[in-house]
C-alpha cells in the first residue's frame, strides 16, 4: 500500500461528515462594484460544518491557480480538510451573483465539474451531496456512483439546489434527482426548488412523492414562511426567525450545516417528530445569521448556541 492511499484512508476515517460537491468563487456584482467570495452550496455546507465544530472533508474539482488557493484558504480557517484528488481542473469554477433590491441573487457560471471515481477506504458519519455536482457531466456520475456504495454505510443527506442555467431538460433533471433520493436519508430542497421539479404538486404532494422514492425525511424551506419536515409518520412546520436581510446567499447552506450537525448529535433518535422540531428551530436560526451579513457567512457554534437560547422556544435552548 503506497503512502498516499494510507494518506487517504487516515483522512477518511477521522471525519465525521464528508461533503462532495463544487467549490467555485463567488463573484457578486452591487451597485458598488463587484466583490469576489469563495462559494458553492457544497463548499458553503461544508464551510458551515466546520464553523460549527464538525470534523468535516470536501471532495471537489478546483484548480491549483489562485482562485482555487483562495478557497482552500477559506475552507482550512473553518478546520475543513480539503481531500486528495480534489485541484483536477485548470481552472476553478466561477459564478457571478448580482444581487436585487431585497437581497436575493441571480446567477451566470462558468463552471466544469469531473471528479475520479475513486471508492473511499472508509465512510464518515455522514455523506453531503448536492447541486450542481449531482446534474453536471462527467463528474455526476461518479458522485451516483459514490452514492450507490455509500449509502449501506452512513447517512447519505441531499440539497440539489436548482440551477435552471445548468441543466438540461426537465424530464432529464428530474430524472437524476429521482434516482439518486432512492440512496438517501434526508432530502433538503427549497420551495423554488420543489416548485421546478414538480409544477403541478403543493409542496405537502411534492413531500409526499420524495418520500415515496425511498428517502426517510423531506425538508423543504420557504424562506421568511418558514420550512416543513415531512416523514411517513408527521409533517412539522417550523417557523422561520425575524431579521433584518443584507442578503441570501449562503442561508440554505447554513441551514443544511446545522442540520447535519443536528444529526450527528441526536444519532438514531433524530427522526423522531420532537427531536425533528428542535433541529429544524436550530436550523432556522442558522440561516437568519446568515441571512444578516453579506455573502455565504455562517454561524460559528457559540453564535447559533445564542441564537437559539435568543429566538426559539423555551424548551429547545440550549440545542
């Protein structure tokens, strides 16, 4: 065995959580001119883990240039370790966020996606995937791939995080985001996200139908109305907390970080309806940090501990 499949297998087998998908920077355009961000859903959640304590790995295609140190530089001040394999492209993803009057953001990309095939030696706790790493060629086949052998192992937890721009027809997409629930515990969508794949169902259809492809627990989010945690047995709404918006990105990536984090804390009682309640009023307390400061900007562990002894009710402080 070389030294660098030891190196790998010593990676994998201290994490907790394990989040594959695209790293990219983020360039927003304002009327002050343009900032540029490190982002990408993947990369934010796996960011937002590690601003949360989570021993957390990123598996992703970045370039060795300096866009793609930036991200790495990003990733390793939260204590996330950036895998083997993952600098594969000449040149890192890139999207272009202009952001409206009330804070949300439209996006251009300029992205490629490839990821080697290589099985993993050990499993984490946890497997994160989404976006656009699970629609774009090549590399979405092999995350499929990962998923099939991954998911007798741990917890697999899915946002596909539409991008329109990104895909190809609607039939296809949906397509895709239909075989891979079947190898997950936990899918997380926004209702702009559920109202793209299933036009003609309400959200509590939509819910219902993910469900019946295999997965265990739909989360969808709603922005300021809130989100609903659907499973075979309840469906839970969970308000969403008041603040002030300088704007969006970033806040679904922040909710998904706390509630992996949920997971891992609460183990095999976390689907139990109470405990689902909990997580999802931590959750929501996550995203409207985020929701407060520019770019994809998550919570460390202490802020969403005062955030939630702050806004949720009495009995879930202190989660």
């Amino acid at each position: 065995m070389d030294y660098l499949t030891t190196a790998r297998q010593d990676i994998h087998s201290t994490l907790d959580v394990t989040v594959v998908g695209e790293a990219l920077i983020d360039v927003v355009t304002t009327s002050n001119g343009q900032v540029e961000h490190p982002g990408g859903s993947p990369a934010n959640v796996a960011y937002g883990l590690g601003r949360l304590g989570v021993t957390t790995g990123l598996l992703t295609a970045i370039a060795p240039d300096a866009r793609g140190t930036a991200i790495e530089d990003h990733l390793r001040s939260a204590g996330v370790t950036l895998l083997p394999g993952s600098k594969s492209l000449t040149r890192t993803p890139s999207a272009t966020a202009t952001l409206a009057s009330d804070g949300s953001a439209t996006y251009e990309f300029d992205i490629s996606w490839d990821l080697a095939p290589t099985p993993p030696a050990y499993f984490p706790k946890i497997l994160h995937t989404g976006s656009i790493a699970t629609f774009l060629s090549p590399g979405a086949t092999a995350v499929k791939s990962l998923l099939e052998r991954a998911h007798r192992h741990c917890m697999i937890t899915y946002d596909p995080n539409i991008r329109p721009a990104l895909l190809g027809s609607h039939s296809e997409a949906k397509a895709i985001f239909e075989e891979l629930v079947a190898f997950t515990d936990v899918v997380k969508l926004s209702d702009e996200d559920a109202q793209w794949l299933y036009p003609g169902k309400s959200l509590d259809e939509t819910a219902a139908h993910i469900l019946g492809l295999g997965t265990r627990l739909t989360v969808i989010t709603k922005g300021a109305e809130g989100s609903q945690f659907t499973t075979a047995a309840a469906t839970i709404s969970i308000p969403a907390v008041k603040t002030t918006v300088a704007d969006t990105i970033g806040a679904g990536d922040s909710y998904m970080s706390a509630l992996i984090l949920g997971f891992l804390t609460r183990g095999t009682e976390g689907f139990a309806p109470a405990v689902l309640e909990q997580l999802g009023h931590t959750a929501a307390a996550a995203a409207a940090i985020t929701v407060q400061r520019p770019g994809a900007n998550p919570p460390t562990l202490e802020e969403l501990n005062a955030a939630v002894e702050a806004n949720a009710p009495a009995q879930y402080a202190g989660a």
